[in-house]
C-alpha cells in the first residue's frame, strides 16, 4: 500500500468511526478527573483501543492510568 492509498484508507476509516470517538470525547469530558487520577478515561480510552485491535500494556512506568497500545507487527508503541 503506497502512502496515498494508506491516506484514503486512514480518512475512510476515521469517517467510518469518527461517532465512537466524539462519544468517547464526550464521556471523557462529562467525567473530568485530576490529573494522574484518570482512572476512568485511561479505562474508556483503553477500551475503544481493544475493541479496534491495539495490544495494550496497562500501568507503563508503575502508573496505574498510563497505558502503551500497538496494532500490526510493526513494534512501534503509542504510549500515554
């Protein structure tokens, strides 16, 4: 897949979620949360990963709200 074809497929696919993700938007915002406290956003957010095929590590760095999330064999790691 040439970086065209990867665009198209990226913009079709946000098109196709993009509710999910103003939801969890909304969720994380009816339910603010003090900082390094964000157990229930960390939660949400871990969630909507799972469900779209992230591997997640959960507690990074012996936080309990901090989380890593992969998809695909690539290695590269999204951390938060």
């Amino acid at each position: 897949m040439d970086n065209f074809q990867l665009k198209q497929f990226m913009e079709k696919w946000i098109d196709n979620n993009k509710q999910e993700f103003f939801d969890l938007a909304d969720d994380i915002w009816a339910n603010p949360e003090l900082g390094l406290e964000e157990y229930h956003s960390s939660a949400a957010i871990i969630k909507v990963l799972e469900k779209h095929g992230f591997t997640v590590q959960k507690g990074v760095g012996g936080m309990p709200t901090a989380f890593a999330a992969k998809r695909g064999c690539s290695g590269a790691w999204l951390r938060a």
